[in-house]
C-alpha cells in the first residue's frame, strides 16, 4: 500500500527513489524487487532512465567535496511560463558535498544581479564557502578585468574555480538539479507568472532539501548531509528497521520512525521516539 500510494503521488519516482524515501520516512527495507513487482501488479508505470552513450573521451570523472561548505557550485538555467511562454531565469548555490540548494533567485532578466544577489542572500543565511565553481559565463567571468561576482569572491577571500568552456559535466550536480526541477516541479504546474513561480518553487526547494532522498548521496536528503547529521540518521532509521523487521514479521504494520537531531552550539543532540515517549 505504501508502495503504490508514493508513487501515485510522485509519479516521477523510480523504483530507487521509492526504495529509499520508504527506508528514510517509514523505517522499513523494501527491496527493489519488491517495488517493481508491486508496482507491475498494480499497473503503475516504471519509470525508464535512458543512458546517454558516451565516447571513452568523454568520460565523466566524478568528485565531491569532503565536507558541506568547502564548495559550492552555480548555474543558470531558463525556464518558460504563461500564455505567451515568457522566458525567466533560475539560478541556484548548490552545496557540493551534500547537494543542498543554499541560495536561489528567480528572475525575468539574466543579468549580474541575478547571481550576486542569491550569493548574498545564500551567505546571510549559511555564512561563506571555500570555494566558488561556476562556468564562464558573463555573470560569473569576465575574459577582461573582472566580474562582478569575481570581485565580491576575491574582497570576501573566496577562491573562484572556473570550470573549462563547452564542458557542462563539470556542473553536472546543477545539470542534475535543473532535469529534477523540470521533471517533478515545472512540467506538472500550469504556472502563469513570475510571482506565483517563486513561491511555489520555494516549496519545491524546501522539499527537495528536506524530504527528498537523493541517490547520488545514499538516499540521505540533502539536509542530512549538509547539517552534518547523516549518520547519526542512519543509526536511528536502522534501530527502527530492525524494531519494523519483527513487526512485519508477525504481520502488524510498521511504524514510521520519529526522531529529532540537531546542534547546539558544540553540542550534539538526539531524541528518538519509542512507544510514545522521546529518549
């Protein structure tokens, strides 16, 4: 039941991501097998990823920074909404060990202050990264002089990695970013203008840190990682796996686990939730 009513309300789920959303929210294994069968039995759609062939040249190296906040990278995609398919352009600060989406602007021109001011905002919110990787766009590099954004990374003591011309797999977190947001957010809602796009898409984001597991990190959502508190995660969804594993065993449904995890100050903490009481 679990099974058909996620996919039924995310129909851009594969049989991965159903996996992993049930492990990290309700607390019980559920292998691959088992969602492609109940998903067969039940007439729901699987949903095929298509492989892009490519050229031994052309081989994707893969890298991701140790820690959250010692990268983030940025891009800029562009979008169409209304009646007469106005153009606007989202840009994002993607953590690039977690995935987290820090910082984002939306806009109808693609100018500068598109970058500049989710940089700003993002930086308010999280404080400063390392590093800085972006494309050679104009609004992130200038062939001439300086930037913008250059000159605010270089006053801030930020060091900007530029990725090479006409080769998008260096951002391909962000490239992934953009298929996600296009597939569940932006080809399921009818959006009509640029306002109304912001805040649903503000939804959309908060879901996609919070809620969605992500399979490039283990099925861990972004947050997870981004605030240092996977594994200790982990640790809480396993002990109530194995406490579904009996449940389920003896035919009583699962219970979905409960947990709080968080810092204060240098201090770690952690409650779990067991037969109605917090530990």
């Amino acid at each position: 039941d679990a099974i058909v009513r996620l996919k039924r309300e995310q129909p851009d789920y594969g049989i991965q991501k159903i996996s992993d959303f049930l492990y990290r929210f309700s607390g019980f294994k559920v292998s691959r097998g088992s969602v492609r069968k109940t998903m067969a039995m039940n007439s729901l759609e699987v949903v095929k990823v298509k492989k892009k062939r490519r050229k031994s040249s052309d081989r994707v190296r893969r890298f991701e920074r140790a820690k959250a906040m010692q990268m983030w990278q940025s891009d800029i995609t562009q979008f169409t909404l209304g009646q007469f398919w106005s153009r606007v352009y989202l840009t994002v600060f993607m953590d690039d060990h977690s995935r987290f989406i820090i910082g984002w602007r939306l806009q109808s021109r693609q100018t500068a202050e598109l970058v500049l001011d989710a940089f700003r905002d993002a930086c308010v919110q999280f404080g400063k990264p390392v590093e800085v990787l972006t494309d050679q766009g104009r609004q992130y590099f200038a062939w001439r002089g300086k930037s913008e954004l250059e000159k605010l990374l270089e006053k801030e003591g930020i060091k900007h990695v530029v990725s090479r011309a006409h080769h998008p797999q260096t951002l391909g977190k962000c490239e992934r970013f953009w298929e996600t947001v296009a597939n569940e957010f932006w080809g399921r809602v009818k959006l009509q203008d640029i306002e109304e796009a912001r805040v649903r898409l503000k939804h959309f984001i908060d879901y996609y840190n919070f809620q969605r597991p992500h399979q490039g990190i283990e099925g861990s959502v972004p947050a997870d990682r981004f605030f240092g508190v996977a594994k200790d995660v982990r640790e809480v969804i396993e002990k109530s796996v194995e406490r579904n594993a009996l449940a389920m065993a003896v035919g009583e449904l699962p219970k979905p686990p409960a947990f709080l995890i968080g810092q204060i100050g240098d201090q770690k903490i952690a409650f779990h939730g067991r037969g109605g009481r917090f530990y």
